[in-house]
C-alpha cells in the first residue's frame, strides 16, 4: 500500500469509526444478555451448557462476530497507525 499521509489518517479515522459502532452495538447486546442468558440457563444444567446454547441465538452469533471483528479493526488500525508514523519520518 503506498498511501499518502493524509490518506493513512483517513483510513485510521474511518476504522475509528468502524470500532466505536461495533463497541455500541456490542454494548446494546450486553444490556439486553444478562436478562436473555438467564432465561437460557433456566433450562440448563451447565452454564456452559446455557453458554452454548446463547452463542446461537441472533445476538449469541452477534456478539460472537462483533468480538473478532473488533479485534480485527484493532489490528488493522495499529498496523496503518505503525505505517503512518513510518511515512512521517517516525518509527515511534
């Protein structure tokens, strides 16, 4: 990628963004979680059992993905954060 400086920091900003939205979805499904899993685990045995059984429902699956596409938008923000020092003339 041979991206300008100011196209770097545009590609930080809108992964920014990205990031912020997911964490706010992620944080509407856990208002709405502890009440659901409770309902689940009512019918477990386990709660790893209720765990299991939370992961497929609509926001078990949810949650599931917005946690490694946070992480993925976190990764890809440090390596253009890192890329963007470096086309600066900074290594830190």
């Amino acid at each position: 990628m041979n991206l300008t400086p100011r196209q770097l920091q545009d590609a930080i900003n809108t992964i920014s963004d990205e990031y912020f939205e997911a964490c706010q979805e992620m944080a509407n499904i856990a208002e709405r979680s502890g009440v659901a899993w409770m309902e689940v685990r009512k019918t477990c045995k386990t709660n790893a059992e209720a765990d299991q059984i939370w992961h497929t429902t609509a926001d078990g699956r949810r949650e599931q993905y917005l946690k490694w596409y946070i992480k993925g938008l976190e990764k890809k923000r440090n390596a253009l954060t890192l890329e963007h020092r470096m086309a600066q003339g900074n290594t830190w």
